[in-house]
C-alpha cells in the first residue's frame, strides 16, 4: 500500500541546458519545454504550481540550474539536486540509452519516482549569497593557479608583464570576495555561530568554515554516515566473491571536499587528532592520497558531532 502511494505523489524531470528546459511529469506522462531564462522560469513555476508536492529532480550541471532553482525555492516547491553520474548508470540499468534532452528529462522523472531522491533544503537568500561569494572565490583560485603555471613557462617579458598584471587582479579580487565573504558571515547570527565553532577545530580557517556552512547546510544535522556521503568522502565496497576491491569515493559535493581536502593538509600538521590518524594510516602502508582521503573523512565527522552538540573544539577534548 505504501508503495502505491508513493508512486502516485507527482514528480518532474527537468533536464536543464543553456537555453531550454525539458520536463517530463510522471505518473501523467506529460512533456513540456520552457526557456531558461526568468521569463521561461516563470511560466514553468506557475505551470507546476497547481501540483502541490510534486517533487522536482533534476541534474547538477555546475551553474545553469542556479537561476531555476532560486525561483523553486521562492515558491517552496521541494527540487532535489542529483550527481549526473547516478542518472546514467540508472539509465543504463533501466535499459535506457537512447539520449535526447525530452528522454533525459523522464529518466530523471523516473529515478525521483523509484529512488526519492531527498530534496535539499530550503535556502534564504543570504544563504544563497554566501555559496554565490564562496563559489565565486573558488573559480578566481582556480584561474589565479593556472595563470601562475603559465607563468614558470613564460620567457618573453612582454608575456611575463601581462600575466604579472592579471595575477595582482586575481590577488586583489580573491581577498575582496573574502572580505565579503567574512562580512555575510558575520551579519547572520546563526551562520557567525555556526563559523565560530568550525574554526575552533585546528585547521579550519576562515574560508572553509565559510564554505561549510554556505554550501553543506546539513552538517551537525545527519548520522557521521550520512553526511560522509552526501560530501562524497564516504568509501565505496567493490567487492565480489573472494575477491576484495579497492574502497574508493566519488558523488557527493565536489566544493565541499575541494574545501575539505585543503583543511586536511593543515590539519595533518597542525590537528592532533587528525595528525596521528594520518600517521596511523602511513605507517600500515596507505598511500598519503588514500591517508589524506580517510583523514577528509574523520575531521567531516569531527565537524558534524561538534556542530550537533553546540560546542567547540576544547570543551568537547578529555581534560
């Protein structure tokens, strides 16, 4: 009976590309398509707001899907946000190949009918600001690396000036988003409490225990299992038969284990606990990017129980 219920609740594919979106409702098995654009947006909100609790699956494509899921949350309307990786292999175990932006919208449809994705909570529009500033920081780091590789390769001095120029820029709009990043955080009083018990754990710094609260508003909220894998730090069994696999990651928040791993580095120096974890793995022979995997894995949890009981890192270490 139960599941006959829940395969009555609406659920809409919506495969979302730069100019268009392609829906698919199910169980009616009603396809549509909107432009994505506000107007476009729009016209698709006010389309499925005469389905209360129709839950809305659709993939992560890296910032397309921004626009509409700020307008889905406006209207309180629940949108789960799925790793593109899950819905091909659903696809392919479905017996679904053949691919057009119309079939990938009801393959989407399908995996919210069968798997219930959860929908991710809900955001105001601060909260969305601070991803947009952490976001954004992440994509200047990421230029401001590649322009000083090009740099060590450079000869002509002309080149050189150009990349010098482009590199101050980088610097100097890196530390302004991080001055506005501090400055968000601190004119919210539960995003400031939150930080505030991050940062008292060695090795987060501002910027990450920026990054956690913008972009995994679950922590402190989920079982340590839980949230490993909804960061995408929790292992994965290959196993079959006799045969015993390698344990690997993958999935999750791709940003928040960016954050994670650059926490670990220091952590591994300067977090005793995260240190001699770290230690433990290398002398039992893990590789250091294996060791460093773990060590994501226990300071996330460390976080999550540190966040859940409201205190920081000293009153929650033995006497």
């Amino acid at each position: 009976m139960t599941n006959n219920l829940v395969s009555a609740q609406d659920v809409l594919g919506i495969d979302v590309s730069e100019r268009r979106l392609d829906v698919h409702l199910l169980p009616a098995e009603i396809s549509s398509s909107f432009a994505n654009d506000p107007r476009g947006i729009g016209r698709l909100v006010a389309w499925l707001g005469s389905r209360e609790g129709a839950l809305v699956v659709l993939e992560a494509t890296g910032g397309l899907e921004r626009a509409l899921l700020n307008a889905l949350e406006r209207a309180a309307m629940p949108a789960a946000v799925v790793n593109p990786r899950q819905i091909r292999d659903f696809a392919r175990s479905a017996g679904l190949l053949a691919k057009t932006d119309r079939l990938d919208a009801r393959v989407l449809a399908l995996f919210g009918q069968r798997m219930r994705p959860p929908p991710r909570p809900s955001r105001s529009a601060a909260d969305q600001r601070l991803a947009g500033l952490v976001l954004r920081r992440r994509q200047l780091v990421l230029v401001r690396d590649a322009e000083r590789n090009r740099r060590r390769r450079v000869g002509d001095a002309a080149l050189r000036r150009s990349l010098d120029d482009h590199l101050a820029w980088l610097e100097q709009e890196i530390d302004r988003l991080e001055s506005l990043l501090a400055d968000q955080i601190e004119r919210s009083a539960e995003g400031r409490s939150r930080a505030a018990l991050l940062r008292s754990v060695p090795g987060i710094g501002p910027v990450t225990a920026a990054s956690l609260v913008a972009l995994l508003p679950e922590l402190g909220q989920l079982p340590p299992k839980a949230i490993a894998s909804l960061a995408g730090v929790a292992p994965f069994a290959r196993d079959s038969g006799a045969m015993r696999g390698r344990r690997t990651v993958w999935g999750g928040r791709q940003p928040v284990r960016n954050a994670l791993y650059m926490a670990v580095l220091v952590a591994a120096r300067h977090n005793p606990k995260i240190r001699a974890f770290y230690q433990h793995l290398r002398e039992r022979g893990k590789a250091p990017k294996l060791a460093l995997t773990a060590c994501m894995r226990k300071l996330l949890v460390i976080l999550n129980a540190l966040l859940k009981a409201g205190q920081p890192w000293e009153a929650r270490q033995p006497a």
